[in-house]
C-alpha cells in the first residue's frame, strides 16, 4: 500500500548521486590523476592503476588523504612527492570541474520552493566537507535544514537520523519524502522512519536490488524532476 | 669584495614570494574566506576576523588546516559547519586563482635555460605541497632539481639544504647562485654554503634589514628579469 502524498511537507535529498553526478566525477577524478601521475613518470597501465586505487579506497576509505602515496606503494615505487602531486592536482582540479548540479536539479528544487514546500539534506559525512559540497554546488541557500552523520552522531540507515532531520523542519517523519540514489542507507532507513521515499536511479548503484522490504522505496524515479509529478506539482518553468 | 660570476653554472630560486605572489595569494585568499564566512552568518568585521586569523597562523603553524574552527571558537562560536565550509571554498579558490608566476619568472627562467644554466628549487615545507605549487604554476619541467627541506631533512637556513642541493645539481655551491626573498633563510644560508646571493625584494619581507654579515646578499634585485642582466645575458625575447 502507498504511503500518503497529501500530508507531504518537507522533502530531504541525499547529496552525492542524488544532486549531482558523483559517480562520474569520481570515475575521472581518478582517471585524470592516473593519467597525470604517468605524464610524470608513472610506469602503469591506465586500467591497472584504477584498479589498484578502487583497492586502496576500499581498504583505507573513500576520505584517505594517501591514496596516491599507497599506490605508488604497491608499485614498488620509493616515495616521489613529484608524482604525487601530479596526482593529487589534476584530482582536486577534477573533482572541483565535476561539482555541479544535474541539469534538472535546480529546476526541480525551485518548483518545490515555489511551491512551500520545506527542503533538507540528509547526508552521511564529514560535516565541512559535505557542506563545502552544497555550496560549490550553489544549493545551500535551498535547505531550511542540513543534516550530517558527523554532526548527529548516526549514520543512514539508522531511523534516528531521519527522525531528528524530519523534527528539525518542524514536520513528522510521515509529513515527509526522502529521496536517494541508495536502497540499503536511503532507503532503508527513511522507510523504518515512515517516510514516504523516493529512490533515484542514478550513479553506481542503480542495478542494486532490494535485499528487502525495508529497502523497497515507494517511487522510483529516473530524473529528478519527475517528484513534481509524484507531488502533482505543475511545471511553471 | 663580490663573488666571482663567471663561474656560475646553475641557479636555485625560493618558490613562495620568489617565484609567484604568495604574500598577495594568502592575503586574498585569507579576506575572501572571511567574507565569505559573513555572508554565511559570522558576525565579525573583516579586520578583526583577520587579525584573529593572522593571530592563528603565528600560533598553529601556516599548514593547519582547521584554522577556521578556531576562528570561530576564538569569536566564541559553537562549531558550525556551514560557516567553516564557506571560508574553506573560498579559502581554496582564491589560493588557486593567484597560483600563477610573477609576470617575469617565465620569461627569466627560458632565459637561463636558453643559455645552458641548470635550474634548481630549495624550498622550505612539505614536499607534496610544494611540488603542487611548482605543477599548478607549470614551472615544473624547467628544474633539474627540486630539493624540499621535508625530503632532506633540513631546513633553510641550515647551508647543508644549500650544499645537497648544489650536488645534485652536479656543481658546487660556488657555481651556483641562490635567489629568495628572505635574507635570514635564503641569503644567510646560501652564503653559509658559499653560493652567489641574490635577494629579490618581495613580498611581506622586503623591507627587512640584514642583522649580520651572512644576511647581506651579493646582490639585491627588484624583479626576476635583473638576474639576466647580473650574468650578463643578452635578453632574446
């Protein structure tokens, strides 16, 4: 059974494959290092050197700051600050370019505003750095409430965080819509929280399957934008 | 009585205030933070805010990067992400923005190059750090030698920086000339070492006076360019 859409009053994003296209900015952040890390004297593969990072991000964490110098490790290189900072330049040059909204991200944002709607983030992260992402995306101004794993002390899908996002907009957990690109955190724990969710299906887990009930969302959608029709919200721009 | 210039075979520059405007760069990039942190709700003026800052740098070291959570501790703020990320975006932007050579760094380095010198940086801190400075400003490929006290293990003005670097180089200290704006690091080192001095009077240190005989450069210049002129190099371009 549908949850209610009529008593909708707040709607929470993810940020990271929900508002913008992470999946891809980190694919050629990587990709732009390796190469630069070779127009340096690197001696790899394009192919084996991604391979080798995705490894280290999963052994040490997606917020490493040495990913480059464990690499450079594991290829039985000494320490080369030169080839590092290649890598760690043309990342950080990469990753700045690619931190823009989807094209029907604001759009979509704006039509919900217009129409009184309270808008939020719920986000699991580093505090400064997930805010620094709203703003270098120019979004911040959108949200009456921004809430970070770091700064709450749990992280999705703990219901939790869900709960103290929805009471933290002055609405009920079942006043409000979650939307998220991830079945096992967004998803998941809107829906234990009794949110209404929406799960978008971009970035790399798109073909994730859900495991579950609680992973189930009550919409999917593609594009952003189609929460307007979910909310029977006419398009005005 | 001068040293001898006819012997000079290679030449070692500083980076910060040598080769680019660093003391332009982190005065801009310090005041867009703090007014980037007003317009995220700090309540401060601009010169008190960067007095604060400049009170936190001396304090924690030009490298630590949570300046801003103290500024705000000091201003007797609970953390505030928001606020901390504002300046730190902006912080960063402005930094890359003003990483670009002093007009005359180029055309003085294919000079020398032009005209069979070797090239070398010494340079003072962290060494990933200082290449990125060297790739971003796109000087990198005319050093044969780039010597980064944190891969030596001493710091200017120890003149053993001055002689690994000369060594490396494959000439000694004096075939070589130093050029950097700080007579307490640069000059009273590289004289130490026994190399040619040139101070270049730049940036916050240039009106510094020298407090001993080793601080006194050979000679003193205002811009890159007089560097051609010091070995009598015909100026092609």
């Amino acid at each position: 059974m549908k949850k209610k859409i009529d008593n909708i009053r707040a709607i929470f994003f993810d940020i990271d494959d929900t508002l913008y296209d992470s999946t891809l900015q980190v694919k050629n952040a990587r990709e732009n290092a390796i190469k630069a890390m070779k127009e340096a004297g690197l001696r790899v593969t394009e192919e084996k050197g991604l391979l080798i990072l995705e490894e280290i991000v999963r052994e040490f964490g997606s917020n490493y700051p040495y990913q480059f110098n464990e690499l450079l490790k594991k290829l039985g290189y000494k320490f080369n600050p030169r080839i590092i900072a290649a890598g760690v330049a043309a990342y950080h040059s990469t990753k700045l370019a690619y931190l823009v909204p989807f094209p029907d991200t604001v759009p979509t944002l704006l039509g919900l505003r217009d129409s009184d709607y309270k808008l939020g983030v719920i986000t699991d992260g580093i505090s400064v750095k997930q805010w620094e992402k709203l703003i270098r995306l120019g979004l911040q101004h959108f949200f009456h409430s921004v809430i970070i794993s770091d700064d709450v002390g749990y992280e999705k899908p703990d219901d939790r965080i869900f709960k103290i996002a929805a009471k933290s907009i002055g609405y009920k957990p079942y006043e409000s819509i979650m939307v998220g690109d991830r079945i096992d955190r967004d998803i998941s724990g809107a829906n234990k929280a009794g949110m209404v969710t929406v799960r978008i299906l971009k970035g790399k887990y798109k073909n994730q399957k859900p495991r579950n009930e609680m992973e189930m969302p009550d919409y999917n959608i593609k594009n952003l934008m189609e929460i307007l029709e979910i909310l029977k919200i006419e398009r005005k721009r």
